[in-house]
C-alpha cells in the first residue's frame, strides 16, 4: 500500500512556512505520510486581492505580534531567529531554486536550507551567492539549481504551482492540501492535515 | 499566594472566540490561572485599519476555509455548530449585556451561553429576546442585564474594554494578555498563554 501524501505549499518569504518547514518530515514520518513539496509564490495571490506588500507590513499590530510569536516559538522549539535585512523577503529565487529540485527528499533539504538562512541566520536570500551557499551546504549542487532557476521550465512550473495553490484554495502559507483536496492553513495546523491525511482525524458530518 | 490571570479579550462576533470560550475555565483551572473575561468589539479596530466587515467576507478564500476549518475542529471537540443568520454577527447587544455581568465566573458562564447561542444554535444574538433567554438558562437574570445594557456606565465600560484591548495590541479575537502584559492571539495559543501566566512557558532570550 502507498503511504498517504500531504502537499505542503511553502513560501520562502513566509515566517510560518520556516517554522513549519523545519518540522514537517519529522511529523510527516511519524504520521506515515510522505510530503510533497510545492514552493510557490504569495505574492500574486496577495496582489489579487489589493495587497501590495505582506499583511503583517500593512498591519502593524498584527506584524508586531507575529514577530514576537515567531520569537516565543523558536525559543520553545530551540530554532534560531534572525530577521532578514528585508521583509518580505524577496523569495523568487529561492522559491525557482528549490522548484528546480527534483526529488521530494532533496527539495526538503533544500528548502530547510533555504529557510534557515533566510530566518535562522537572517541572510538575504534573493542573493545567488547565499542561495548557492545554502543548497551546497544541503548537499546539492547549488550553481547547478541557480542556473537551472532560469529556465523557463522551471519558472512555468512554479507559476503552475502557485496556480495550484489557488485552485486548492490556498490564501496565506504554509498550507497543506490532503489527496482528497482537504486544505488546512498555517503550520498550526500541521497536526491536523496528517491526522485527516493518515485517517486519524475526527472528520465533521 | 494569589494565582495569577489571563485577561482574555473576546469577541461575540468572532468564531474563534467560540471555540477559546468553550474550552478557556477548564483549560485555565488545570493551569491555575484566574481568568478575566473582556468583552470587546473588533469593529472599530477593523475600521481604524479600513476594514467595513469581517476579514472572512472580505477574502473569500480565507473565509470558505474559516467554516471549513471551524467544522473540523468543532466535530473534534464535539461542539455543535450552526452558522448564525448573518455574519459578522452583530455583537453589540452580547457585548454590553456580559459587560454589565460583575463577577468574572458568572461573565464566563453567561459568555458561553451567548456563544452557544450564536454559533452552537445559529440564534441572533442581536435579538434582545435571545439573549435574555441565553442569559436566563445561564442561570442569571437575563432581563436585568438586557435593561443593564443600555446604561451609560456599562456602555463606557465596554468602550474602554475595546480601548484597553487596542493598548494591548489587540487586533484580533480572541487575545490574551498576562498580568506583565505578553499578547497571544487566537484560540491556538490558549496554551502558549496560559503557560506564560502561570511561568511554565520558554520565554526568548
């Protein structure tokens, strides 16, 4: 029998999808369900509906506590957290990079790499000079995938992906979409797409 | 030694002040922590940042998702639900009449009671009727607190609860807020609050 699977939409300009990224295989193994990762893009899904730049820029209540929330977790869960020069980060290339990575395993590494460069050491990931760094560092060969970023197979297919994401349903990230098109938003939420994807879940009537 | 408390902000318009309410004295007596019950209204903290009606109608994306999530969790939880017959809910009646409830654990009791009637039985709870039985079946003197609720000093009262709430931070429901002023938003960091009242949580460097 094949294990359930559980595509995670991730954004590499995404607070939550760090915090969700660096725990996600551990809780997936656990469950018995295999990830999918889908990098895509907020950016248009934000634009579409009128906002130019991240909510918690546009809020400034909302930004500050998600700040101080990002901070309170990573002490719990003992990841580091370092803001970037700049935020949103600018997470194109990044989110090319990794699309650009063929195998489920190695695209979570590499995300994983991504992601704590970008809030666990606070680096600038629209540099190609740091995401070559970190995909290296992940074991993969990091010139290689920032070339590859450039080509117009791997930019359509993260243009598809994020038209995914919005035919899923999808509105922030992470999100994660089960096999039979359930959608759950945030890595607060992470228990519970495993749980609906293994069967575990309590499902409503 | 006296316990410490949890001020929880709380929105009769709100979702997921619901599900926090239902949950938050059993929740809060196993932490040994005191809770303070706020009423508050969210409306004029949305309009001060452009919003005319609830973020869930506002992006329908996150608000299909809202329902969708607010049934799961309810079938987890076994609560009823019942979508009330607007949304938002027009909370200012509720807000007032709990308002105008002195002792916490009474304003706790009569908080769920309104809650259930909302969004366990889809009642409006605008209507004077509703709350007054709501009321009622908790126990309290439903109509002495809908009369209650039209006076100035209870109207000022809910005025400054919102008021309170925006010094705090607040710009969502339900908020939490401990005795040396840390802010948790939403029925998912209950814990994370809870924790940090009663000086059990990580706190960051």
């Amino acid at each position: 029998m094949t294990a359930p699977t559980l595509t995670a939409f991730i954004e590499f300009a995404s607070t939550y999808s760090y915090l969700a990224a660096m725990r996600l295989e551990d809780e997936a193994a656990r469950a018995g369900v295999a990830i999918r990762w889908r990098p895509f893009l907020l950016g248009p899904i934000f634009k579409a509906q009128g906002w130019e730049t991240s909510p918690f820029n546009l809020y400034p209540a909302k930004g500050a506590n998600m700040w101080r929330d990002m901070a309170r977790r990573c002490a719990a869960r003992s990841l580091p957290l370092t803001r970037p020069p700049a935020f949103p980060v600018h997470s194109l290339l990044a989110a090319r990079a990794t699309t650009a990575v063929e195998d489920d395993g190695d695209r979570g590494r590499a995300s994983r790499a991504l992601f704590h460069a970008a809030f666990g050491e606070g680096r600038d990931i629209a540099d190609a000079v740091v995401v070559t760094a970190a995909l290296d560092g992940a074991g993969l060969d990091g010139t290689a995938l920032v070339t590859r970023a450039a080509d117009t197979d791997v930019k359509a297919a993260l243009r598809q992906a994020t038209e995914d994401a919005i035919s899923h349903g999808v509105y922030g990230a992470p999100s994660f979409v089960t096999d039979d098109g359930e959608l759950f938003w945030g890595d607060d939420r992470m228990e519970d797409a495993l749980a609906w994807a293994n069967g575990t879940a309590v499902r409503p009537a």
